[in-house]
C-alpha cells in the first residue's frame, strides 16, 4: 500500500492479519482488494458491471468478514449486498 493515494473505504481485517479494502467512487476500482501484513498486495476481486462478482464502477462500499472464508460487499448502485467465498489455498 506504499505510495497508494486511493481513498479506502471499507476495511476489513481477517483472522490472519491480512487487511481486505474497498475504495470510494472517485478512485473507480470495481474490485476488492487483499493486502499480506506487510502491506503487499496479495489479490484483487470482483470487476465493474451490473453482473454475479461484479461491482457498479466504483460504488463497492461496505465491506465484513464472516470469520470462516464469507466476504461480503454492498454495492451502492445497484442496492445489493453480495457474498464470496475465499476457498483455499488463499496465501500469499
């Protein structure tokens, strides 16, 4: 996250320690992003667009863990709430 200017909106951290994040509508991102503890860019998620897995250019807000692999995401313009399932192996 060294040099990052994006604004962060949804924060989340799982029990590993590993920081997931969702920036705000200026920044356009359409993902969600996995960062190691040592602030490296681990993966990213999700796309822009109205389908399953996708975000509406840039509006993915809020942002929880469910503690046993559930990630779920509002996405302000289309009013939903969507889940995702990080299966292993997820590490870095």
């Amino acid at each position: 996250m060294t040099g990052d200017n994006g604004q962060f909106v949804g924060l989340a951290v799982d029990t590993t320690g590993r920081l997931f994040v969702t920036r705000g509508p200026d920044t356009f991102s359409d993902k969600v992003e996995v960062y190691q503890t040592d602030g490296a860019l681990l993966t990213s998620f999700g796309a822009g667009g109205s389908l399953d897995g996708q975000f509406g250019y840039g509006f993915e807000f809020g942002l929880a863990l469910d503690g046993v692999g559930g990630v779920y995401v509002t996405d302000g313009s289309a009013d939903r709430l969507m889940k995702f399932r990080l299966l292993p192996p997820f590490a870095p």
